[in-house]
C-alpha cells in the first residue's frame, strides 16, 4: 500500500486509479483531485486562498445577520442566511466531500469525514428548520424556539478555518518547488566547446563527455571535468560551502554551477547534463521533497476512531427511541441530529492554527521564521542537530586571525607590503587583508606595475620594492628566499587550519598572514545548550580536515566530516535518520539544500542563499545560533497547547453525547441543538484563551 502525498490516504498499488512518473519515482494519489493539486501546486494555493476568503468573508456576514435579533426569525432573514451558507457549504466546502468519499472507497476514516459529516448535518438541520418555517415542508422537526434556531454560522466558519490550515500547509509545498527552479538557474544555458579546431557555442545540455569546454573569467562551468589548460580561482560555494576561492590548475577537477573568476581554463567534461553534480543536487532536493510522506495528523487518528463511533451513536440512538422507546419519528431525528451536531468538535479547525500562528509570531518578532506547521510538531523530539560548517557556524568571510614577521620586522611592516600590493585585487582573501590593515589604522601605498596570477597570488611594485604575495609556492617560484624560521611558522598555521599567505620584500620573505573564517560568537553557547539538554551536535563541511577541525575545537563539537559534496552531506543526513531519532540540520548555502530537505527539520540562516532559505522549514532572521535552542523550546511549549486545545477541542462535545442520545431523558432532561451550539462556543472559547496563554510565555 502506498500513501497519497497530498491527502494521506492509503492506495492499493496493485491498482491504482491515479499514477504519476517523475524523476523515475512512481507516485499514487487516491483522487484526480489529489494527483492535481500534486502536479499544480501554486494553482492550488491560489485556490485556496480564494476559498479561505470567501469563506471567512461569508461566515462573519452570517454572524453580522444573526446578531440583528428583531428580524432573526423573519423569513426574509432566513432565506438570506441560507442562500449565503449554501455555496460555502457546497462550493468552498466540495474538497471536503471528496476526501469523504475517497475515505469511504479506502474504508477509512479521515479529518475530511469528521469535517463533511459535521457540516453537512448542521446545514441540513438549519435548511430544513428554514424550509419549515416557510411553511415548504411539513413540520417534521420541532426546533426550540429563541435566537438560535440556524447553524449556518457553525458550518461555514469550520469550513473556512479548516481550509486556512490547508493553505498554510500547502504554501510550504509551493516554496520548496520554488527552491529547485532556483538550482536549475545556476546551471548555464549554453557551453562554448572546441570542435574541428573552432570555438562553438552549443545548448549545455548538447554537450557529451570527452569534448573539451573554454571557460573564460566570470563565467559559470556547465559540465563536471578536468582542466587541461590554464590555471584560475573558482567559486565553488554554491557546491562545497567553502567561503574562500580555490586555486585550480592543469589536472585539478571543476564542478558544473561554479564560477570561474579569474583565468581562461579549458575543461575536459567528465559528467554532462543529468549526471553532474548540480543535476544530482537538483534530483536529490526533489526526491526529497516529492517523497516526503505527510506525518498522519494527530486529529486524523482520532477522526479515524471517532467519527465511525459518532455515527454508530446517531443511528442506534434515533432508531432506540423510534423503534424501542415508540417515540415519534420528529424526537429520533431530533436526537440524531443534536448527537451529529454535539459530536462536531467546531474548535478543532482552529486547535491546530491558532497555536501554531501565535507561535509563529512570537517566534517571527525574535527573528526566527516558522515556514511549517510540521516542523514545530517534530523540533521537540530533537535527537540529533547537524550544523554546516561555512556561513552557520562560521560567518562565512575569511578574516585575518594571525601575522607573523621576521624579527628585525614588526607585523605593521608585513601588513602595510601586504595590502598594498592587494589593493587593487578583489580576490576575497585580498580584501580580508586590505580591511584588516585599514582597522590597524596603517597607511597604503598605491602599487606599480601590479599582476594578478590566478590562483597563486600577486606582484606588485610598492614604493620602490618589488612585493609577492601568495602561497609559499608562489613566492619559490617568483625566485623569493623563505628562511627556515618563517617555513616553520607558516606550517604551524597551516596545521592550525589557517589559510596563510606569505610577504616577500625584494626577493626575501619578510612574514607571514594566516586567515579564519571565524566562528559566530554565539556559536559555542549554543552548541553547549544543546548538549545540556541531551542533543548530539555535529558539524559538516566542504573544507578540509584541518580547517574543520580547528573550528570544531573552538565551538566545542566532536564529531564532524569534512571535505564532503552536497549528495554527500545529504546522504550522511540520510544515514542518521534511518539510525533512529529526530535529526535538524542547519545550514545556509545551495551547497545545503539536499541535507536541509532530507532532515526531519531543515533550518535556514537569514543571510544565506534563497534556495537554502526555500529549502528550510525554519529561517533564522537574524543568523542567531542561539535561535535553535529557542526554536526547540518553541516547539515543546506549541505542542503541548496544541494537545491541550485538541483536548478542548472535543471534551465539552464527548460529554454532551450521552445527554444528546438521550441517556438524561428520563429525568426529563434532553439535549437539542441549541445546548449542542453552546458547546461548540464553549470549546471554541477555551481553546482561543489556550493558545493566546502562549503569549506569556518566555522564549
């Protein structure tokens, strides 16, 4: 048995009346209905908002009416009252219908049923006092007398809430579809390949592996390859996460969806169209997202149980008092229909919303972004939290951690060389030197003669002296002396998980930088309040070993992987959760988007990328680490109101069945529609006083 992505039903595979292939994933919807709001979800979305409002719009204007209590009986009003309910009934309310009728092929029982049963009876008892009152149907049942003679306000108000929930949850949908259209616009619409000799422009996707590419600076890489010609920097944070460029040569591998930034490379291609590594991203962030199986609804397991025994209820109730009891068909129908009406639980459409909005403010008003109902529902049973290195726990920007001189030299000296001939660069490692010279305070001197030489450093003439700087096989092969002293220090760095960069001063290296992408402030609280409260924390990255250890030792994590492709972390995500226990993943490049969908909980840092916000069900706004514990403590108090308004929910209505079937009628007490609507009132008020509680609370 399969489960409909959409509604949650099961289907029979064997055979199914409704199939769809993407992406060589079958999936099995129980209805047209489902298999189309799969397949168009921003038309949905669209649709819903329509119904939402309508809906709403109509149930406060029934609610306006009503309250004119000189004219409620009037027919004129009654007739209004139901021409207005009729279409949200039957219009905005049809899905409903479906998923009831769907429930009843599968033999099952859903919210959709809970939903269609309660509303339709409340509308047929209202339509039918109506038409009675109009003298156009016998009197078959005797309504009380009073300013609540209709449930038209009831019906259409559950409806429109039900589907406001809906649409929150389906907008999530749309923003994750969003997110893989993101990914596919990194990917260059045309290549330029040599072929006979000549330069040819072709679509991207034409190009098979074997033939050569020419990339020339600014431009983004379409194929997976090898260069065989040139040397350059590239961006390669979209795909590994790594905040500084790359030096690429003769012989180095290249990613399709990277940047080349400096120098002209030729590239053999590798892995074309579907198999690069960008194509795998892509097909991993949608597997994971078309696969993800909706959690079964806390209030579908109870509809699953409850409404078969309501409706047990109703009938055996009517029949005992017609056919047992002899009593006239009027008083068994009017039992039925106050034991459906008492049953319908009109608070359970806002149980759910209303804590989740409320929560969702308060959580937007501390920086954090809640994108999903399901995730607030998951946060809490947190097990495991898996955080990115670059841009998450780091900020993303190298900064100038160490400069060492030769001792006749002070570091100002290094420094004042150093910038100078970077001045002109926009090379990120150039410009973290330049602005870490600027905060010393020291004063540049404008290069001569200055050449940038892709993905090793830059010459310059600065004051008279002829300046290197870049690696230390640069400066070797630039003909610079490296004393022994200073190719001890650099390694020291180096191993530190420094990126260092040398000074040499005509012909003599005179120091040393060693560069950091540092670790946020808050970054080793928060990983310290996670582990206080029993969570495994973890740490993944594109970077290499010695880099991701030294911030791993800095924030205090253990356990980390370094030097891992975006599948790569996706699949690690993959293995923990099959290991058991709730895994969050935080992240905040493309390079995180396949991890953050494949987490039970993907949260997004603000200032990253939009396909890594999209991806995310939780954005921090406010690249707060320290938001993830909130989060979590969000989560445990929102779910907890969420059980207590459920309970609420149905608590006044469960106690009212009894005394609507009839079982104080002896006493000469009997439930009839209006005591069934008090309930309904009194469920809806306490559980809008639960959820406004929230606001108390400290996060």
């Amino acid at each position: 048995m399969a489960r409909d992505l959409v509604c949650g039903m099961y289907v029979d595979e064997r055979s199914p009346e409704f199939k769809v292939e993407r992406g060589g994933v079958s999936y099995y919807f129980c209805s047209r209905s489902c298999m189309l709001q799969f397949l168009e979800p921003e038309i949905e979305l669209r649709r819903l908002r329509y119904l939402v409002g309508f809906s709403l719009s109509v149930g406060s204007l029934i609610g306006l009416l009503e309250l004119l209590k000189p004219v409620q009986n009037h027919h004129l009003t009654a007739l209004v009252l139901l021409a207005l309910a009729t279409p949200v009934q039957f219009v905005a309310g049809l899905r409903f219908y479906r998923g009831f009728l769907d429930a009843l092929k599968a033999r099952q029982a859903n919210m959709d049923s809970l939903i269609a049963i309660g509303t339709t009876t409340a509308w047929a008892y209202s339509a039918l006092v109506v038409m009675q009152d109009l003298g156009l149907l016998p009197q078959l049942v005797q309504p009380p007398q009073g300013d609540h003679r209709y449930y038209f306000l009831e019906s259409s108000l559950i409806i429109g809430f039900i589907l406001l929930g809906r649409a929150l949850e389906h907008r999530v949908r749309v923003r994750a579809e969003e997110a893989v259209r993101s990914l596919y616009e990194l990917h260059p619409d045309r290549a330029v390949v040599v072929r006979d000799g000549q330069e040819v422009s072709v679509p991207a996707e034409e190009v098979e592996a074997g033939e050569v590419v020419v990339v020339r600076p600014g431009e983004r890489i379409s194929v997976d390859g090898v260069i065989v010609d040139g040397y350059t920097s590239v961006d390669q944070s979209s795909m590994t996460g790594e905040s500084v460029p790359v030096e690429k040569r003769v012989g180095d591998e290249v990613i399709a969806g990277t940047v080349n930034l400096t120098g002209l490379i030729r590239v053999r291609a590798l892995r074309t169209g579907q198999e690069t590594t960008l194509s795998q991203i892509i097909r991993t962030v949608q597997e994971a997202i078309l696969s993800r199986v909706p959690l079964q609804r806390l209030a579908d397991r109870v509809a699953s149980v409850f409404v078969p025994v309501v409706v047990v209820v109703a009938v055996a109730s009517s029949l005992y008092w017609s056919v047992v009891a002899g009593m006239p068909f009027n008083f068994s129908m009017l039992v039925a229909v106050s034991v459906l009406i008492v049953a319908c639980p009109c608070a359970l459409g806002i149980a759910t919303p209303a804590a989740i909005m409320i929560s969702a403010g308060r959580a937007a008003k501390r920086g954090m972004l809640i994108r999903s109902g399901e995730a607030l529902e998951v946060l809490r049973r947190v097990a495991v939290v898996v955080f990115d290195k670059t841009g998450t726990l780091t900020y993303g920007n190298p900064k100038v951690f160490r400069v060492t001189a030769l001792e006749w030299l002070r570091e100002e000296e290094v420094l004042k060389y150093a910038a100078s001939a970077e001045l002109s660069s926009n090379h990120p490692i150039a410009q973290a030197i330049v602005e870490h010279a600027r905060s010393k305070g020291i004063d540049f001197i404008e290069p001569r003669e200055g050449s940038s030489h892709p993905g090793r450093g830059v010459t310059a003439r600065v004051n008279g002296s002829t300046v290197v700087v870049g690696s230390l096989r640069f400066l070797e092969s630039e003909g610079v002396e490296v004393p022994h002293a200073l190719l001890e220090e650099a390694e020291e760095m180096q191993a530190s998980g420094l990126t260092t960069v040398a000074v040499g001063v005509n012909g003599r290296a005179i120091g040393a930088i060693g560069l950091l992408d540092l670790p946020r402030e808050e970054a080793r609280e928060a990983v310290g309040e996670l582990k206080a409260r029993g969570v495994k924390v973890l740490m993944l990255t594109g970077d290499n070993e010695e880099t991701a250890r030294a911030v791993a030792e800095q924030i205090g994590v253990k356990e980390f992987k370094a030097s891992l492709l975006p599948h790569q972390k996706a699949e690690f995500i993959r293995e923990l959760r099959s290991a058991g226990g709730v895994v969050v993943m935080v992240g905040d490049g493309i390079n995180d988007a396949p991890a953050l969908v494949e987490a039970d909980v993907g949260i997004s840092i603000g200032s990253g990328t939009d396909v890594a916000k999209q991806a995310g069900s939780l954005i921090l706004l406010r690249d707060d680490l320290m938001d993830v514990v909130r989060a979590i403590d969000i989560s445990k108090s929102t779910v907890r109101k969420i059980k207590q308004n459920l309970f609420w929910a149905f608590a006044y209505n469960v106690a009212l069945i009894p005394v609507a079937a009839g079982a104080l009628y002896p006493l000469g007490l009997l439930l009839n529609p209006v005591y069934a609507a008090v309930a309904m009132a009194m469920s809806s008020i306490s559980v809008t006083l639960n959820s406004m509680s929230l606001y108390r609370e400290r996060i």
